[in-house]
C-alpha cells in the first residue's frame, strides 16, 4: 500500500473523528450535556478539524482533485505550471486509499486527458492522453498514428512559439490531431528519433500517450495503463503559473480541457 496524501488524510479523519464521537459517548454514559467551555483542548481540536477533514476527503475522493503540470509532455494543450481539476467520479467511484471500484460508471474514452498512477511506481501520477482503447490495433509509423487500420487526420497549425517554461519547444510543428472525433493539437519534432510500432492493447487496458509527442515518457516506453490505475479525467484548468513569463497566466484560466 502507498501511504499517500489521501491515507493521511483518511487517517486524520478518523482520528479526529474517534476522539469527538469518544468524547460525546462519554457524556452521553454520565449524564452530562456538552459544554465548549469544559471541553478539554484535544476534544476541541477534533471537534473543530474533524468537519474540515471530512469535507476535504469526501471532495477530493469522490468529486475533484486538484494536480499541478510538472512537465511539458502534455504541449500545447497543458503547460509547465497549469493547475488542473480532475474529475474522480467519472470513470466509476472507488474507495480511497485502496483504490478499490464499488461503482461502476463511464468506460474511458479515446482521447480522454486522464490522470493515472504510473504502473512502474504507483506512488507517482501521470497524466497523458488515451489513444488506445482495450482491443484497439496501433500503428505509429513515421509519426503518424493509425487506429485500427484507419489514419488519424491531421492538419498542420504551422511552426509553434513557446513561452517561459515551454519556450525550448519553439520551432516544433504544431498538428491539429482528430483522434477518432476529438480534435487537440500536438507538437512533432521533425527529425527527431521516435519509437516506431505495431501494438493491439489488452484488455483492461489502455494506451496512453502525451500531446508532446516527442518528448513524452508514456506506453511507447513502459506499455499501457491498467483499468485499475486510473484517477480520474482532467478537464479544468483552475490557475496556471509560469515563473519564466509573466507570472499568472491569465488567458489559461478557466479553460475547458479536451
């Protein structure tokens, strides 16, 4: 088990809560009607955190949870420093910490932005895009995509400028990608080295790879995610900062992801 920030705040919520209820049972057994101002300091202390705890473990496990970009895999659709919404209950509602589904809702869908755990280390998340779904047939060929047997349109946006901490991507080509429906820009290196493939994923299982094609670490190098790795879909991006440009970056706020 990874003892991550949900297990902790798993753990706060029902230490606090033990300690609250404890104390009230035991008025209740002597007879005594609840008074702030004898309350010892402990007991307040989890009277106080307990209903912020709960909130807090409710939303993030079962609502959103908020993620912030650390790398540029994801150009140009998410940028180093964007801070994103995730949402938790879309692909079916999962106990925390054990990660366990009691609920089944939607199957993921090709080109969701998902969040997942990274299979080689469940303790790290990934974010990425699904491009194969279980029993789909890949081929990534001279950097073009073919999903069961039909080429993925693409449209060319011209030479892509970077800014602040995507400035080193200036100069890639910027794609329109239609991926079966949902259309997202990617970036190409031409004349970088990629990984070349013909893949049908597993059942189970799904394929993701990030909108930075060239500079992504994803199921071309470590394979698919499993079902039961899956966050959640991100699809808001909340603040974005870059230290590197002009600080806030209001323009980002408020997008919509897709």
């Amino acid at each position: 088990m990874d003892f991550d920030f949900s297990f902790y705040l798993l753990l706060a919520t029902v230490v606090t809560g033990v300690i609250w209820g404890s104390y009230l049972l035991f008025l209740k057994s002597k007879g005594l009607i609840f008074d702030e101002k004898d309350e010892p300091v402990l007991v307040e202390y989890a009277r106080s955190f307990f209903p912020i705890v709960l909130i807090v473990l409710l939303l993030r496990s079962f609502i959103a949870e908020p993620f912030r970009i650390p790398s540029g895999s994801m150009m140009p659709t998410l940028l180093v420093g964007d801070f994103i919404l995730v949402n938790k209950f879309i692909y079916g509602i999962r106990l925390p910490v054990i990660n366990k589904k009691i609920i089944e809702l939607k199957e993921p869908q090709r080109g969701d932005i998902v969040v997942f755990r990274y299979p080689k280390d469940p303790a790290v998340d990934y974010i990425k895009r699904i491009i194969g779904l279980p029993g789909d047939k890949l081929v990534y060929s001279n950097k073009r995509l073919t999903v069961n047997d039909v080429p993925v349109e693409e449209v060319s946006l011209g030479r892509y400028q970077g800014l602040g901490q995507g400035e080193d991507m200036t100069g890639a080509e910027e794609l329109l990608e239609n991926l079966t429906g949902v259309e997202h820009s990617i970036l190409i290196r031409n004349g970088t080295p990629t990984v070349e493939f013909v893949y049908v994923v597993p059942e189970g299982n799904y394929f993701a790879m990030g909108d930075n094609r060239d500079n992504s670490n994803d199921s071309r190098y470590w394979g698919p995610v499993p079902e039961a790795n899956l966050v959640g879909k991100a699809f808001f991006i909340w603040m974005s900062w870059d230290w590197q440009d002009k600080g806030v970056g209001f323009s980002r706020i408020g997008t919509v992801l897709k």
